[in-house]
C-alpha cells in the first residue's frame, strides 16, 4: 500500500460517520468528484485484497476497515437505499 492508497482509505473512512466527505472537500484533497473517489476507494481495496499478507499490521487493519465499509455500501446499494 502507497501512501496515496493509504490517505485515501483514512479520508474515506474518517468521512464515513458523517454520511461522507463533501464534494468540495474530495476536490481539495483528490482532484476528483466524490462518485470518482468512491470508485477508486473500490479499486484500491479489491486491489489490495491479493496482497492482505505481505502489507504491514496497520496497512492490514485498514483494509480490514475499508472492507467492512465497502461490504456495507453495497449492501446499502444493492437494498435501493441511498448510500451515507
């Protein structure tokens, strides 16, 4: 995990108690609109997925979280829900 990946999975679950970020805020920090940054969030994590073992204890811990929080937007996704 790079340190992009990483800043990335910690503003996307550091924004995930307050129904995620601001779209201002997602341009700020990313350069993307927050439809794009939840794309790459997804990418980043089923890319990581593979790997989970050779990434060090913190890396790991985050992705366990990042999981967590992807499976639960798609559950929200798949139940015609609007996502947090």
């Amino acid at each position: 995990m790079d340190s992009y990946e990483r800043d990335l999975l910690k503003f996307v679950l550091a924004w995930a108690p307050y129904g995620g970020p601001r779209e201002d805020d997602v341009w700020l920090e990313f350069g993307m609109t927050a439809d794009q940054l939840c794309g790459r969030f997804a990418r980043v994590v089923t890319g990581l997925l593979p790997r989970v073992r050779s990434l060090p204890t913190p890396d790991r811990c985050l992705l366990e979280q990042a999981c967590v929080y992807l499976r639960k937007q798609r559950m929200v996704a798949r139940s015609g829900e609007r996502r947090p």
